[in-house]
C-alpha cells in the first residue's frame, strides 16, 4: 500500500493521472521476460485512494476530448453567422432556444476548464508547484477558478 | 540511450509532441481568449461588425493559426488519450484495431475541421 501511495504521489508531481500504468502497457507489449514480470500491479480504481490532482488531471482529458467534439459546433454557428444577414440573425434565433444554448454552455464550460486546467499544466512545467502540497493547491486552484469561470459564462449566456 | 518512436506520434519524438502541445496551447489560449473578450465586450453585435472582423488580414491569419494549432493539438491529445485507454492491456488483441478505429475517426474529424475552417475565413 505504501509503494501503491509513493507511486501515486508520482503520478500526481509529473501531472499524469495513472502513471503506474505505463509498466503494464510496456510488460504487455513488449512481452519482456524479466524480473518486472512478477510484479503485482494493481489497476483496480475502486480500491485506489483517487487523489484531488488525479481528478483535475482526468477531467482535463475528458474536457479535451469532449471539445475536441464541440468544435464542429463552434465552427458550425461561425459558418452560418458568416454567410449572410439572414444566417447571422439565425444564429441569434438559435441561440434564444434553451437546448441550443446548453449546448453551447457545456461547450464553452469544457473550454474553460481546459484553459484553466491547461494553463496550471503550462505553470508546473516552469517548476512551480511541484510538491505534493503544490500539486493540491493547484489542483484545488483549477476547481475553484473553472467553477466561478464556467458560471460567469453562463450568466453572459442568460 | 534507446529512443521510443510511434509511428502514429505526431512528430515521431515525445520531445516534439511536448513542445508542440504547449506552443499549440498558447496560440489557442490567446485567440480563445481573444475572441471571447471580444463577444463579451461587444453584447450589441451585428452582422456587419461581425464579418468585418473576420474580414480583416489579421483576423484571417489568427484565426488560421489556432485552427492549426487546432489539428496538431488536438491530434497529440487524441493520440495520448487513445495510446493509454485503448491498450491490450485492459482489453485485450482487440484494443489494436479499435485505437486504429478511433485513431483513423480522429484524423478524418480533423481534415474536416481545417477544410471547413478554411472554407469559413476564405469562402465567405
């Protein structure tokens, strides 16, 4: 359990969500007959202590995903409110109906917290905030400031 | 010292795909922030203003530049998502084709962004 805690703390100074994974992925590709072989690994998330980090550090790559998604609908509304007055005036219309815009809310919502999730990311990479107690703070920080980001927009949006 | 190379990487190196996330990250930070800003600070917009922005020289070369920024980040980033999750080692001889599925869905998502996004800045 202590080598399982030392390793998550690892995981959580260089930003990765689930570092000890990597072994895994290389034992299994590589079919490596050696010592590391024997080793017990456990991937089991449910019995894992899933720390603060680990959970900012996820969501960023759910959040990249999921706007890697949204963008079609970014480009989509650019597209229509270039092409004309009357597809302009539509995109406002659009705009006016609640599920368009939730749609848009969630998009620009995992925008945010990617941003901000993105810029701590960018702030480690200099050195600061390395620390375990560092890489709470921050990982608290990005909470704190995407929620307060994400309802700001959507008051703009209402 | 041995040097891991993927063939599916975006630069062939972690090195190269490190660098060219966080210079991608920027570019993209500072026009969405840009555009964002510019929407906020102006509630009464209107279809003139608008395309007028877009329009303009330096808007056009903005605008390209994160959408290309765009198409390598968000390839670097599908690709480290799809090479940690789709393995064999959590679902078996299976994971090889379905992150090849995924990977191929990404690629093809990406071509269609940058056509369309050019087609948006030029076309109009």
């Amino acid at each position: 359990m202590r080598e399982i805690r030392a390793l998550q703390a690892g995981g959580q100074a260089a930003n990765l969500p689930f570092q000890f994974t990597n072994p895994t992925r290389f034992r299994a590709s590589a079919k490596l007959k050696s010592v590391k072989d024997n080793r017990p690994i456990n991937l089991d998330f449910t019995t894992l202590r899933i720390p603060l980090p680990a959970v900012t550090s996820f969501l960023h790559r759910v959040s990249g995903v999921f706007i890697f998604a949204g963008i079609a609908l970014l480009l989509w509304l650019l597209a229509e409110s270039l092409s004309s007055e009357e597809g302009f005036l539509q995109v406002q219309q659009w705009l006016d109906t609640l599920w368009v815009k939730l749609l848009l809310w969630s998009v620009v919502a995992g925008l945010l917290y990617h941003l901000i999730a993105g810029i701590k990311h960018l702030i480690m990479d200099m050195g600061i905030g390395e620390t375990l107690e560092g890489g709470v703070l921050g990982a608290q920080l990005v909470i704190a400031s995407s929620a307060i980001a994400i309802i700001l927009a959507g008051v703009w949006l209402w | 010292m041995v040097m891991v190379t993927n063939v599916t990487s975006f630069g062939r190196s972690g090195v190269a795909d490190w660098l060219v996330q966080r210079v991608s990250a920027v570019i993209l930070g500072v026009y969405f922030v840009g555009l964002l800003g510019y929407l906020v600070l102006n509630p009464e917009l209107d279809f003139d203003r608008w395309q007028a922005l877009f329009s303009t020289t330096w808007m056009r070369i903005a605008s390209l530049a994160a959408l290309i920024a765009l198409c390598a980040h968000a390839w670097i980033g599908m690709w480290t998502v799809s090479t940690d999750y789709i393995t064999t080692a959590l679902m078996g001889s299976k994971a090889n084709i379905l992150r090849f599925v995924f990977q191929l869905a990404c690629v093809v998502l990406i071509f269609i962004y940058l056509i369309w996004g050019i087609q948006i800045l030029w076309g109009n």
